[in-house]
C-alpha cells in the first residue's frame, strides 16, 4: 500500500482519527466504542487496522497502544524536526539525576524517598519533587513499616511519555550493567 486508502462514508476510520486527534491521553478502545456507538471489539480491530495503515504507508505519525489506550505519536525518524519545532519541557531532556531517579523508581516501584536515596547514594528528594510535578511520578501511599513515609510510583504519563504498556516492557536491567571485565 503506497497511500493511505480513502474512507467509505459510512466507515468508523473517520471518526476514530478525529477523536485520537483531539485526544491528550490514551483511549481505551471501549470509551472509543461507547463514543462511537460500537463494539469495543469492533473498534480494537478499527485500530489495529489504522496501525498497520501508517506503518504501511510510512507516515510521519503512528497508531500506538501505550498506558492502557491508543495515541497518535509522531513517527520516531523525525524526532529531530520535531525536538526543534516544539518548545517543551517535553522534548527537553531529563537531568542525568531526574533520569537515574525516573529509573530507580520505575524498576523498583513502589519505594520511599529513603529506598532512592539507598539506591542512589544521594538525596533525591528535590528531583523526586520536580517528577512528581512534572506527572511522572506519584505518591501511592503511606509505607507503616517505614513510619508512614510516603511510597512513589511511575504515572499512566510515565508510560506514554516513553512508549510503554506497562512497566512489564521496561529493557532488563541486566542489559545496563557494566561488564565484569
């Protein structure tokens, strides 16, 4: 498939695109449905379909299931254009420390500040803050081994911010790890 085909009239490819468009976040394939007056089945396929379409056509934006949803993001081989385009904290880079924090959280969810700060081997308290209102990170309780400290978890923006289904998709850890020689 060289173009993207066009739409019958009575098709619910049209109306799925437009919402995906004015989506911020992931939609579930059933919220789409009860929108649309569908099937979630119905729907999932629809989009499953649209994926394969971009993909096929090779368009600067693809069809991904990320968080629990489905979101249009913009195609990975323009990054660049894009990076330069958007003036964001998205497309801003993380510091190195709000990066190891990001992972220390991410890999060993849920955890205290005092359970980063053991792993990091230094305050993070100051990044931990920036995440959380950044909306990366967020307080999922109150830990009472650990004198109610409060205990952090990765957010559903988290996810979609690095193209995840779940934490279950992060890379092994033991790809990271300095070799032993």
């Amino acid at each position: 498939m060289n173009d993207l085909e066009s739409l019958e009239t009575d098709s619910l490819k049209g109306p799925l695109e437009a919402l995906l468009l004015v989506s911020s976040d992931p939609v579930s394939a059933s919220q789409l449905a009860s929108v649309l007056d569908a099937t979630p089945g119905e729907v999932a396929s629809l989009l499953a379909e649209l994926k394969v379409e971009y993909e096929e056509a090779n368009r600067g934006f693809q069809l991904r299931e990320v968080a629990g949803g489905w979101r249009l993001f913009t195609h990975p081989a323009y990054h660049e254009q894009v990076e330069a385009f958007v003036l964001s904290w998205d497309t801003q880079r993380l510091s190195q420390a709000a990066l190891e924090t990001l992972a220390v959280i991410a890999y060993h969810q849920p955890v205290t500040r005092e359970m980063v700060k053991g792993i990091r081997g230094v305050n993070s308290d100051g990044v931990i803050s920036s995440l959380a209102d950044k909306g990366l990170i967020r307080e999922m309780g109150r830990d009472p081994e650990r004198g109610q400290a409060i205990i952090y978890g990765t957010t559903n923006a988290f996810l979609e911010k690095f193209g995840l289904r779940s934490t279950r998709d992060l890379p092994d850890l033991e790809q990271f790890a300095p070799d032993e020689q």
